[in-house]
C-alpha cells in the first residue's frame, strides 16, 4: 500500500499488474487509483460479475476483487500473451518494482526485463532457506526457486535491512553474481493508540507484558513459557497477541493446558487495540530468534515502551542500544530483565519515544536508485 500510495502521486507513468486465475490484468494510473480506493476502505467492492462467480476457490471478498480488477483493466491477457500485453501497452524503458515475493515467475520476469527498464525486487528476508526448521516443509523449495530467478533475472535487489541484503547476497552467491543491493528501512505508518478498541477483558489488572506475533516455532513463544512457569504465581501477566501459525503443537498444547490467568493468549485484535495495549504494557518482549526486519520493537520503541529483545543483528541495526538485549538460552538474563521492568514505576517506564524511519526516507533512497 505504501508503494500503490507513492507511485500514484508520482508525476511520471505508473502501472499496476494483477495476476488473476485466468491471466494477467494491466491497470493504468486512473485504475490502481480506484483500486487503493478499494483496498482501503473508501469505496466498496462490487457485486461479483459471472465470471467471477464461475472461479473455484474465492471468497466473496476475493470474487468482487476480481471482478472490480477486470472493469478497472486497460487490458489483459491469457499468461501467454503477458510479453505482447506489456510491450503494447507500456513505454519503453518501463522499470519494474515487484514488492512482495510472488509472481516471481520466469514469465513475468522475462516479460517485464523485455520493457528495457530496470527489474527491482523487493526481499524481505531469506529465512526459509536459512533456517528451514522454522518453515512448513512444502515452502522451501519453492521459495528457493523464487529467489534463484531473482538472482538470475533482477537488476536490483531492494533490501529492508543491511543485515537482509547482507544475507540475501550470502544465499545468492552460491548461484552466481548477486544483482545490485539497496537498503531502505521500512516506513512505519504508526497506529494510534485507541483504548476504546480494547475489549472488556482487557488489559490485564496489574502488571503486564506483551508478546505481539504469530505463534509459529521461529517466534519462540517457548522461551516466554518456560520463564512464566519458572516465575511461577508471583509472575506478572504474559499477553500473547497473535494467530496460532504452524508446526507449533507443543506451545498450542500449552497455552491450553495454562489454567491459571497469567498466560493470555488472544487473536483477531484491531491495530489500534494492539497499539494501546503495548502502551500501556510493561515492555514489548521479542524472544524471535531471527527476522527480516522485526516490526513490534519498532512500534514499542515508538510509543515509548520498554522492549527486551534476543540479540538480533537486524533489531541493533535498527533500533541501536534502545532494547534491552538478552540471548535466547541466557534464561537468567530474561527473568530478572521481566522482573525488574515489571517492578519499575510507571513514570520510570516510559522512554523517549523513538523516532521510527518514515516512508519519504525510503523512497528517496528507493527511487532515486532506480
């Protein structure tokens, strides 16, 4: 969304490319307009036309989307015809930006490298091929695959983080050249706090801290359980906000088992509940054992709030000396760190908020390398 916003006010010819189940859709400026329109809110998504309706497999939500997308087109195409599309449409030297890790197809990568411009892509983290353990086992090699035709076809690589580009172009070499790295840390569109969107329950009476994530293995979800067990009824409350992900039957069954109010386990929440939750939080804590950037302990630090962290490369890249950092197995560290964050004062907790990079940093280093 930051890109679509960016790129639509923009003074130079901007294009938007949708996969869809039967081929590809070409919007223009006018179309991807109307589109973040949709995307955001501001304006519905139409009633889903027959062809639509005949597509397997969608939502309704996803069956308007499509149909929208179709009347917005300046074009489309069946896959084999996406080269042809482009280069009738498009003005030569058309640079182009992909900004998630799909549609990392030779197709679409050889047609948009026949546009003479430039073929950016955006990575945000190489982890399924560094540490498979933490992925669901269909992924890797798919993933694998995606990132060796970026290392074959892309000019530039767009990296959120040194420490990213840094182990992204390690992967890449063992295939050939790496292409040309950029580093632009994240924009971050921080979310006011809105008490009011707290549910009843919540927050927690007493001291609390704050877990925000999915509940997947590289999270690790365990550590934080295996110090409220050793903590025991004196323990401050743990909230775990965040969907259960996968491969994690051992914490689910855990956090299942807990009977006795200090573990919180809740999902679905709205930004602005979460924002005001780690507010009023003792601390953010961030146990991950690796990530390709890390956004919690940058909205924390934002807001002011405490943030205890595994020693991660990319969090000092990003965040210098503001958390407090504690290796993964030093359990004594955690514990005591929780223990005196959660015996602070208030007025002690609070830290000079800090000030997150923006999305105009990260364009200007973006665009202007393009």
């Amino acid at each position: 969304m930051a890109y679509l916003r960016r790129l639509l006010v923009d003074d130079v010819p901007a294009f938007g490319l949708v996969r869809t189940p039967l081929g590809y859709v070409l919007l223009d400026r006018s179309g991807m307009s109307a589109l973040a329109e949709r995307l955001n809110g501001a304006v519905s998504w139409s009633a889903p036309d027959l062809m639509s309706r005949l597509t397997r497999g969608l939502t309704g939500v996803q069956r308007g989307a499509l149909s929208d997308v179709r009347r917005l087109a300046v074009a489309r195409t069946l896959p084999r015809g996406l080269a042809a599309m482009l280069r009738k449409h498009l003005p030569q030297g058309t640079n182009y930006l992909n900004i998630g890790h799909s549609n990392l197809t030779d197709r679409v990568l050889h047609a948009t490298a026949g546009l003479g411009g430039r073929v950016a892509v955006f990575i945000h983290d190489v982890i399924p091929l560094e540490f498979p353990q933490y992925q669901r086992v269909e992924t890797i090699e798919p993933f694998r695959d995606k990132m060796r035709r970026v290392q074959a076809h892309a000019d530039v690589i767009i990296c959120n983080s040194a420490d990213t580009l840094e182990r992204t172009a390690r992967v890449m070499s063992e295939w050939g050249a790496v292409p040309e790295g950029i580093v632009a840390h994240l924009g971050n569109d921080l979310t006011t706090p809105e008490p009011d969107m707290v549910p009843d329950d919540l927050p927690p009476s007493g001291p609390y801290f704050i877990s925000v994530g999915t509940i997947e293995p590289r999270k690790n979800h365990a550590l934080l359980l295996d110090l409220w067990d050793a903590m025991g009824p004196d323990a401050p409350t743990l909230l775990i906000c965040g969907s259960r992900g996968w491969n994690n039957e051992a914490v689910f069954a855990r956090l299942d088992a807990r009977t006795d109010g200090k573990v919180i386990e809740r999902a679905g929440l709205p930004d602005g509940a979460i924002a005001a939750l780690i507010a009023g939080s003792c601390g953010l804590l961030f146990p991950s054992f690796t990530e390709g950037y890390g956004l919690p302990p940058v909205e924390a630090a934002a807001l002011g709030v405490p943030v205890l962290a595994n020693e991660l490369t990319v969090i000092r890249e990003i965040l210098g000396n503001i958390p407090v950092y504690a290796r993964e197995d030093d359990r004594y560290l955690w514990e005591n760190t929780i223990k005196d964050m959660a015996g602070a004062e208030p007025q002690a907790r609070k830290k000079t908020p800090f000030q997150a990079p923006d999305w105009s940093d990260h364009f200007n280093i973006v665009l202007t390398s393009l």
